[in-house]
C-alpha cells in the first residue's frame, strides 16, 4: 500500500534545548509538525470521527507550549465547530494521570481564550466543547481503544454516606495507531496512516539491530521509495532525523534515570532493611534531579520525572 499525500510540511520554529551535556537543535515532534496545520487537523478530526467536514470549516489553533510535554510538542489543541479539540501523541507506557493533566491544560486554554473581565461578567459566556484524544504509538500492549476518565481517579467518599460521584468529569479516549490497530479510523487518513507505517518501520529496524539514528535513516529511505509521506520527507529529511533523535533519547534518559534511582535504593535497602529502602529511593531521586540539572534539563521535565516541587529544583539549582 502506497501512502501519496498533497500535505505541506509545516514550518516549524527551531528552538533550542541541552541534553545528556550537549547543546542539541531540534524543532517540534514529528507528529506536530505532520498535523500542525488546519488543514491537516481538519483532515485527521474528520478521519477520527467518522464524518466529512467541508474545507471552509475553519479551524483556529490555539496550542499551549511547554505544558503537557515540555522537550518536545507532542500536542495540538484547536477550536473547530464550536469544540476545543486535542491531540496528543503518546509513545510511552500511558500515564493514567492524563485526564487530570487535561483537565489543567483545557482550564490554561481557556484562559488564554478569555481575557481578564470577560469571565466576571453577569452574561453567559459561550465556551468550546472539549474533546481530548490520545493517539498512542507505543510498544507496550494496549487496546485499539480505551478511555480514561477523571473521576477514576476520585478518592473513595462512600463514608459520608452521600452521593459520592463527583460534579467534575473528563473523558480521554485513547486510540491505538500503531500499525494495524484501529484500521478504519488509520485508513481515512492517509497521512496518519503514513506515519504509522513509518514509527513500524523504526521499530522493525532496530529490532534488526540498527542504531537509532541508522534506522530513522533507512526508514525514511524506505517511505520515500514506496510513496508514503514522500513530500514531507523530500523537504524535512533531516530535520526530522534531528526531532527524532532529541524525543526518541529524551525517553531513554527518563528511563535510565528512574533505573538509577530504584537501583540505588534497592542496594541500600538490602543493607538496612525497610527504612534504608525507604531513604535509598529518596537519595536516589534526589540524585536524579542533580543530573538532570547539571544537563540543563528544563524544570518542568524534572519536575515530571523526580516528582519534586520546582520551589525545590530551583533551590537545588542554586546550589
């Protein structure tokens, strides 16, 4: 199957970050860069939903930066029919924290919509329906779909002896885009298609053995010979090598990190028993947090992996 799509790459601010001790260039994720355009978020929405929405629907997008993902842009927040719609790419193992992230992310969103005064007025304001999506393209083993709601995460108030479900609710539908997962919704859409024909064949070649950067190469060589993506590949070759070497090593730091940290905390453990344990994970995370700063890292990052405050990495970093 052949994947010719007439998308435009869309251009991408670069910007700059430090990891793993080196000054590394790098622009957004593959994903926003792929459908962080109106015309492409029109196109994978109406691809999602099952429907076909004429190309003068406007869509406005209105992406929070730094927020849910704060190394790379794995998201794209838009208004489109009255509704405030995200995408979220997600690679890694699904964090069921998502949908109280959400929740945060949509209030910065509307803030950002309305303006100061706007909200003490005595007249209703109209609002954007939120719809959140998560599309994952992980390794891990997960359904085609599944959805994640905030109120999963309710602590339990049966004591009172009162309704107890809550007033507040978010729904997160997770989809499943890997290949051969969720074929019609894939399949509507030939760029989402394209691209995850393009992460298989990443995976397919480092399971051959092939260094990372090696087997980004060969498979965009590979897109490129069967006309999947091919124009956004002819324009953006190597820059989508770069995104992809900055957010592919960002997840092995985090996991090397949080190794380092049980590992540490397990050998302490063993020699003190349940209490050693106990400051052997703290030591370890706290040392996590020190590497991580020393690298440059930004805070929120660690903050994401150490769980400390940022009142607090930022007193260690003025250490």
């Amino acid at each position: 199957m052949t994947f010719v799509t007439k998308h435009k790459a869309n251009p991408i601010p670069v910007q700059y970050m430090t990891i793993m001790g080196a000054n590394i260039k790098y622009k957004d994720s593959v994903f926003s860069s792929l459908f962080g355009t109106p015309d492409a978020l029109r196109d994978l929405y109406s691809a999602i939903k099952g429907i076909t929405l004429p190309p003068d629907v406007p869509v406005t997008i209105n992406t929070l930066k730094d927020v849910l993902y704060m190394d790379m842009v794995n998201d794209i927040s838009f208004e489109i029919g009255g509704k405030l719609v995200i995408f979220i790419e997600h690679q890694s193992t699904i964090n069921l924290n998502m949908p109280l992230r959400l929740l945060m992310y949509i209030a910065r969103v509307y803030e950002k919509i309305f303006k100061n005064d706007s909200l003490y007025r005595s007249k209703l304001i109209s609002i954007p329906k939120p719809e959140v999506f998560v599309l994952y393209n992980g390794t891990a083993d997960y359904p085609c779909e599944k959805t994640l709601k905030l109120s999963d995460a309710f602590k339990d108030a049966t004591a009172l002896g009162v309704d107890s479900k809550g007033s507040l609710e978010l729904e997160v539908k997770v989809l499943n885009i890997n290949e051969g997962m969720n074929r019609e919704v894939v399949e509507r859409n030939l760029t989402l298609a394209g691209y995850s024909a393009f992460v298989a064949k990443i995976r397919e070649y480092e399971k051959e053995g092939l260094e990372k950067e090696k087997a980004f190469k060969k498979a965009i060589q590979y897109c490129l010979n069967h006309a999947i993506l091919k124009e956004f590949f002819e324009e953006n070759a190597s820059e989508v090598v770069n995104m992809l070497i900055t957010e592919w090593n960002i997840d092995d730091a985090k996991k090397v990190w949080r190794e380092e940290g049980w590992e540490d905390g397990l050998e302490k453990g063993r020699e003190e028993g349940l209490k050693g344990l106990e400051e052997g994970l703290e030591k370890g995370r706290e040392e996590i947090a020190r590497k991580a700063l020393a690298r440059g890292l930004p805070l929120e990052l660690i903050h994401d992996l150490t769980g400390f405050d940022l009142e607090v990495l930022k007193n260690m970093q003025g250490e």
